[in-house]
C-alpha cells in the first residue's frame, strides 16, 4: 500500500482571502504539503470537536470583514474626504441702487398679479 496521501486543491479567486492563499501557496512551491499539514494540524488542536467519529463536519465561509468593520472603514473615508472639503463661504450683499419699495408700489404690484390668471 502507497504510505502517501494525495489530494489536488483549486479555488476561484473571489475573495480577499482565497487570493492570499493562493498566492502563499504558489511561492511555498514544493513545500506547500508541509505548511498545510501544519495549518490543519492547528485547526485540529484549536477545533478539537472535528474529530468526533461519524461527524458530519459543518464549514462555515465568513467573509474578511463584518459589517460593523465595513461601516467604520466607509465612515473613516466619508470623514476624511469631507476634512479635505473647504467650505466655500459666500457674503449676502444687498443690491445697490435700489429705492425702497412703497406701500402703493405693494398694492398696484397685488392689483396686476389678476393679469397672470386663467
């Protein structure tokens, strides 16, 4: 009997997380069964529950960030771009040459306002 164990590994790169490790496991070269004999190994010790005979195991994919990470990293980016902002300050100027306006002036302006009516 063949004392070796052989597996093949293939993954998308849609996630932050798949695209590290493969690209660890490419630079490890021939030394990537050893690293993941370790990492499994770790993963036993600190899961000892996965061992259990007749077990189903259970894999749950977290994504990298939780929401509450994600929140705080846009509110950081909103902060920052709105401390770049200069506020544009503008002077309210009355017009110039401008003669008051008369009670009369009011009601005849009142009286023609009939002309935009159906």
């Amino acid at each position: 009997m063949d004392a070796k164990y052989r597996f093949t590994l293939q993954w998308g790169a849609e996630s932050v997380e798949k695209i590290q490790v493969g690209n660890l496991l490419k630079r490890l070269g021939n030394r990537k069964s050893e690293f993941i004999v370790m990492a499994i190994t770790e993963y036993i010790n600190t899961h000892p529950d996965i061992q259990s005979a007749g077990q189903k195991l259970k894999i749950v994919v977290k994504s990298g960030m939780d929401r509450e990470q994600i929140e705080s990293i846009v509110k950081k980016m909103i902060d920052e771009r709105l401390a770049s902002v200069t506020p544009v300050r503008r002077e309210i100027c009355p017009p110039k040459n401008i003669e008051p306006v008369s009670d009369d002036d009011i009601y005849e302006m009142i009286g023609n306002l009939d002309m935009f009516s159906p």
